[in-house]
C-alpha cells in the first residue's frame, strides 16, 4: 500500500508539472531553436541599403523582422523579406546600380541631368593628347649613343671563318690550316687562332696561293665550235651568254676564241684578274692542239720557234711538238703567250699547213682535262690561286 500511495504522489506532481505552466528548459539542438532561427535573417542576406523607407540603418525592416520571428511562419518573415534584403544589398551597399527608392535618392541623377559612372575620367582636350604624342615620339627618336670601340664588336672577320667561306673547308680544317703555319695575312704567317681579318682589304694565302675571300665568280667552260666568244649576240647566234642565264651576277669571258675554234675559255666577274690575264705584260701561256695535213718538214718547229711573219708583225711560238702521227694526219701541240686574232692558224697558214681543227687545251695553269664540250663548271680555290700567282695579285 504504501508503494501505490508513493506512485500516486509522483504521478501527481508530473501532471502539476505538465499543467502548472512553467516550461521545461530545452535541450540543445531542439524544435525551438529551429522556429527561433528560421526568422532570424542569415548573415548573407542581411540588409545593407541606406536611406531606405523606414530611416536611417533600415529601423522598419528591423522591426518586420522581429514581427516575423515573433509570429514563426508569418507571411511577413521568411522568403519575402529574404529577396528585398538580396536586392537591397546588390544595390548601395557594393556599389552597383541602385534600384527602387535608393535610386530616387540622392544625386545629380534625381534632378534629371546626365548620370556618369565612377570610374569613368572626363574626355582629354585634343592638344592635350597631341603634345603627349609629341613627348612620346621624342623619347623614342633620341640619337643612338656610340660607344667606344673598347665596348663595341670587334673590327673584321676570323681568320677561320673567312677561309671557311671561300671553300677552303670545314672551320675545324681552317684551324689545322692554321696550326700547320700554312695560312699568310699580308705576307705574314698567322700562328695562332682567332686572328681577325678584312676580307676587302687584306691579302690571305694558303700554302703561297691567294684565297678569293670576296664574293667573286670563276668559271671554266669547254666552248663548242659555232659558239660565238661574246656574252650576247645581236645576230641571235649561239653564244656564250647562252651557258650563264641562270647567273645572277653578271660575268665576262677572259680573252676570246674564234667561233670554229674549241676548248677551254675563262668566265669571272673579277676584273682586274681578267685583263692582267690578257695583258701582254704578264705573258699567261696558252696552250692548243692543231690537226693538219703532212708530211711535215724536221725544222717546223723551229720556224715556229724564230717568229713566222705576219701581216701585223712577227709572231712566236714558246713551244712545238708532235702528239700523233697517223700516216699524213699530224696532231701537234703549239704554245704561245700572244693573244692576237688567229695567230695560231695564221702561223701555221704561213708555214704551208693549214689547220684543220684547232683546240685549246689550257689557259695558263688551267687544263681542260676530260672536261666535255659544251660543259661550264665551277673553278677551285686551288686553281684560282695558281691563276692569280700567275699575274702576281
């Protein structure tokens, strides 16, 4: 019994509890804190807009917003209020464009004149901007300062790379050219590498020859019979000219042949090689292979030998000889430093045995060698060097 009376007296205190009005405290995490929360405005969604309706700091929306978490799920809190509060912080408080009342306030737009963004500068008057361009362009246009010498490149070309540019090998061959004491600047052996030179002005020789180290052209064509020895020709005869028209530089032939006469004639663009190699003073031989008709007297080489005379005066072989004798048919060998028209068939009209067909077979150190008719190729440096020792340049 007393069991039951005790339970009765518990009983009655939970249901004075429950009916007695005072709330038990909430735990954390609770409904109430969820109601109490869903009026409140997150702190992204509050307001910031100035000068609103209701005052100074928005005191109307303040008290819309105490109403509305007063009343929990009232028409007046929730999303409502939540998109004004968007709009208005899009608006003043970030500097964009005011929307609503915040536009209608203060400004020079309220009075109806042209609105100008912030940060937009007011236009430049036109002299302005043409004096700027003029103190640009005198910044820029200022004379270039020479420095000295001691500061700036250094005059001329290495030695190596000047010979390397002529053809006379790989740069790393140049240096062995070097080392090997075989190169000469202006008569002076060069013994060491990287020595700088002018390829305009200074004389280099390797191995006692002169290296063409400018930009010249030596040709050796073996010319066909019917070819004429001019580089145009107005009659429209086949010419010399013919065999170089893809050359952009122009190029000259030294000396000349007649047009029935074949062999080797020099093609450059260096004159001054040109005309010391026809110039009687330096005496450059040249050598030629006459088929006549014999028999031919012992002493023929001889006369040659002494001076033939001549319309234009005597006229002298250096040498004469037989290359081959078949029955009457003779093949012989004439070499002679004039440079007159015909002189070759002339000499050997005067002796009594014309020629049949005249070939030149060299020109100074130049042979013709197998090269075949109608066929131009590109001289050497070596041969280049033997043919400027041979008129001392």
């Amino acid at each position: 019994m007393r069991s039951s009376g005790r339970n009765n007296r518990d009983s009655g205190r939970a249901d004075h509890r429950g009916a007695g009005g005072s709330t038990p405290r909430p735990k954390a995490g609770g409904k109430r804190d969820d109601k109490q929360r869903a009026g409140r405005p997150r702190p992204e969604e509050r307001r910031y807009d100035v000068g609103g309706s209701g005052g100074p700091g928005g005191s109307s929306d303040r008290k819309d917003e105490r109403g509305g978490s007063k009343g929990g799920g009232s028409k007046s809190g929730g999303p409502k209020s939540g998109g004004s509060r968007g709009a208005a912080a899009r608006g003043g408080a970030k500097g964009g464009p005011r929307t609503g009342a915040a536009s209608k306030g203060s400004g020079p737009g309220a009075k109806g004149g042209p609105q100008r963004g912030r940060g937009q500068a007011p236009s430049r008057p036109r002299e302005l901007d043409a004096k700027i361009e003029e103190r640009n362009r005198a910044r820029h246009n200022k004379p270039q300062v020479k420095t000295p010498k001691t500061f700036g490149d250094e005059e001329g070309e290495r030695l190596q790379k000047v010979l390397a540019r002529a053809g006379m090998g790989s740069r790393r061959a140049c240096e062995e050219l070097i080392d090997q004491a075989r190169v000469e600047v202006n008569g002076q052996v060069v013994m060491e590498q990287g020595v700088r030179v002018d390829p305009e002005k200074d004389e280099i020789k390797v191995d006692g020859l002169t290296v063409a180290t400018q930009s010249y052209l030596f040709f050796a064509l073996n010319k066909p019979a019917g070819v004429v020895s001019t580089m145009e020709d107005p009659d429209g005869r086949q010419c010399l000219g013919d065999y170089v028209t893809n050359r952009e530089t122009r190029l000259f032939h030294v000396g000349r042949l007649d047009t029935e006469t074949e062999g080797i004639i020099l093609l450059t663009n260096h004159g001054e090689l040109a005309h010391r190699l026809t110039h009687p003073r330096y005496g450059v031989k040249k050598t030629y292979l006459a088929a006549i008709q014999g028999p031919l007297p012992r002493d023929l080489g001889k006369q040659l030998k002494d001076g033939i005379q001549l319309e234009d005066g005597y006229a002298r072989a250096d040498h004469f000889r037989v290359v081959e004798n078949t029955g009457k048919n003779y093949l012989v060998e004439v070499t002679l430093h004039e440079g007159r028209k015909h002189i070759v068939r002339r000499m050997l009209a005067e002796a009594g045995f014309p020629v049949e067909r005249l070939v030149r077979t060299s020109f100074g150190p130049i042979p013709l060698g197998d090269q075949k008719s109608g066929w131009l190729r590109r001289m050497t440096n070596t041969e280049v060097g033997m043919l400027m020792r041979e008129v001392e340049l």
